[in-house]
C-alpha cells in the first residue's frame, strides 16, 4: 500500500494533474489537463526527502493519463512531485 500525501500550494488553474487512487495497491494513474503538451520529470520522495523513484515523461497530448507501476516501492507514505520544463513544481 503506498500513499502519495498531498500538500499544500498554489497551483495554476489551467495546470490541472490528478492522481489516483490514493492510496494505491502499485498502480497509479496521474491525469494531466493543462492544454500544452510538455516535458515533465515526476519524482516520488520519501517523508524524509529521499528519492525512491523518477522519470521523464514527454507527453504528446495537453490531456494524458499516465499508468505508473509502483509495485517496487516499499509500503508507505510517499510525496509526488510534477515538474514541467521551466521548473514549475507541483507536489502531492
């Protein structure tokens, strides 16, 4: 079981991402609505700021889903972070 804690922050409107289900059994699905397609690295942390995953995601379409297999990571409480190409962070 992993959840993905979501944390406070101000965000785009129009830059909308999804995750879901939290928690996850290993499979998550991260939805994007942002009308652009881009450049994005996600970075799953520990509670502690330890990286225990990451990837570079170049996304053809402005709506996308992405099915990530988590089954690797340990059980536990984890942050996500989505990152676009000019640093733009959000966390959940």
């Amino acid at each position: 079981l992993v959840t993905v804690i979501r944390s406070a922050g101000e965000v785009d409107p129009k830059d909308r991402v999804s995750i879901y289900p939290n928690p996850t059994d290993g499979n998550l699905v991260i939805s994007f609505e942002d009308n652009r397609a881009t450049l994005n690295q996600l970075t799953i942390t520990d509670i502690l700021g330890r990286v225990v995953w990451m990837q570079k995601v170049v996304r053809q379409n402005p709506t996308e889903k992405l099915n990530l297999d988590l089954q690797a990571i340990e059980s536990g409480a984890y942050y996500l972070i989505v990152e676009d190409e000019l640093g733009a962070k959000q966390h959940f």
